[in-house]
C-alpha cells in the first residue's frame, strides 16, 4: 500500500474506496496497457493505492504528460493473470457552472484546441448539420450543452449489448440506443459540431443496479474549464472518480492487449464511506 496524503492534507469533500479487479486467462504471450489508476488532480485527490499483479511481474507506471492519468505497461506468459488495484479518494465539490459561458476559438488555449476535431469515433463533421438544426437556437454556453445532455438522454435508449468496440457517434444517432461510451461520444459529438471544445472522461462511478463497471462521461471546455456532463444520468458526474480524459474511447480504454487473452472476470468497484 502506498500512502499518497492524510485525509487532513487533501480538501474537503467526500471519500471513495476503489477497488478494482482484472482477470485474464492467456494462451499465448501478450503485452498490456491499462488504464485503471485513479488520477491525481482535477478535483481529486489520492489518499492511498496499491497495486498487486498475479503471478508477480515486472511492470512501469507512467503518466500522460499533459492530462497526468497513468498507464500500467506489463508482459505476461501464458496462463491465469490477476491486476488488483485499490485506492481511497478525496473529491472536492465542483464549481457551480450553470453561468459558463462558450469560449471563442480565438481564445481558446492551444492544448485545448484539438478537442474541436473530429476523430474516429466522434464524427463532428458528419453530425454538423444535426447539431445546428437541434441546439443553434440554445442560448451559448451551459444552457447549450445542457440542452445536447438532456437531448441525448431523452432520445437515446440505454440497451447493453446494443452497440460494439467500432460503434460511432453518428451510428448512435441513427439508432438511437447505446451504452455509457455511446451516449459520451455523441454529446463530444455534438458540442465539436458547434465548436464547443469536448473529450471523454472514463472513471469509476456508483450504479444503483450491477454489475460494475466502468463510466463514461462527456466534458466540454466552457468558461476557461472542463465541465463535466453525464447524459445516461446513472450517476451523479460530480461523484465519478475519474481515471482518463481523451478526445474518443481510444485515448481511454481500460485495457488494450497485444497477445492471445481472454477476460475472466472483471470487477471494478467504487463505494463511499461518506
């Protein structure tokens, strides 16, 4: 167990316990990446973690220079392997945002710029004229991506197993069902066509019905700040832990695999002593 700060150093705000569990069975050597540690910063705040990997391999933690989430690289033979992380989290209360307003890309700070381009799950460029017709008329700024939160959570049905690893923003939009991931890249979606800077946000998040799992959620760059949007509504956004911030799912999966492995079981748990 590494100890990261006392619940004195860190600010106020509530405290979550992580408890995160991966289990895979190789027939074939393969190489890892993962992305399970919860970050340090943007709110929140390590009190403690560990990290124990069965058989005992040797592995790197590093981290994103710009953004600050780790990735966990390892190299596995075959057989069972086991990644158990654990933390406990301090999350300070957002600022109110409901007065933010839209930034002009003039103004926008160059790290945040790429944030506006279309990529390959978030087709902006396909989806520009939706997005005009549906939210031109919004008052800019919060209200406006409210406005794409609430659309999509009205209009986008909740069907596990609906979508697959290769479905985009705008197959969301013409079937109009999806999961947690789909339904964050097609508010990124919306908010690129009306050059409002968005990304995708994975972390871990309390649902009142399991199994765990991990959540996705959408940001948009309103006021100088990411702002936080969840259009599922599964969880409170203010209570997600979060772990990866990147412009579509590729940037933030949990796990990419190089080699012959299948997952056995996976349990990424988040509850809160208060």
């Amino acid at each position: 167990m590494i100890h990261i700060a006392n619940a004195t150093d860190t600010p106020a705000g509530k405290l979550f316990d992580i408890d995160c569990e991966l289990a895979y069975d190789l027939t074939g050597e393969c190489d890892f990446v993962f992305q399970i540690h919860a970050l340090q910063g943007t709110r929140q705040q390590l009190v403690e973690e560990s990290l124990v990997i069965t058989p005992d391999l040797p592995h790197t933690v590093h981290a994103d220079p710009n953004v600050g989430h780790r990735f966990l690289r390892l190299h596995a033979a075959p057989g069972p392997l086991t990644v158990h992380y654990r933390a406990q989290v301090r999350l300070a209360p957002p600022p109110d945002p409901t007065e933010a307003r839209e930034v002009p890309i003039a103004e926008l700070p160059d790290d945040v710029l790429h944030n506006l381009m279309p990529t390959r799950y978030c087709e902006s460029d396909l989806l520009g004229r939706a997005a005009q017709k549906l939210f031109c008329d919004v008052p800019p700024g919060y209200t406006r991506v409210k406005a794409i939160s609430d659309w999509i959570h009205d209009n986008i049905e909740y069907v596990v197993g609906s979508t697959t690893a290769t479905t985009t923003a705008r197959d969301v939009f013409l079937q109009r069902a999806g999961v947690c991931r789909d339904f964050a890249h097609l508010g990124v979606t919306f908010c690129r066509a009306l050059n409002i800077p968005a990304r995708l946000v994975v972390g871990y998040a309390i649902f009142e019905d399991p199994p765990p799992d991990f959540h996705a959620v959408f940001e948009a760059w309103l006021d100088g700040g990411w702002v936080a949007f969840d259009p599922t509504r599964m969880s409170p956004v203010e209570d997600l832990v979060r772990i990866a911030m990147g412009r579509d799912a590729k940037d933030v999966a949990f796990a990419t695999i190089f080699g012959p492995a299948a997952m056995t079981r996976m349990n990424p748990c988040i509850s809160s002593p208060g």
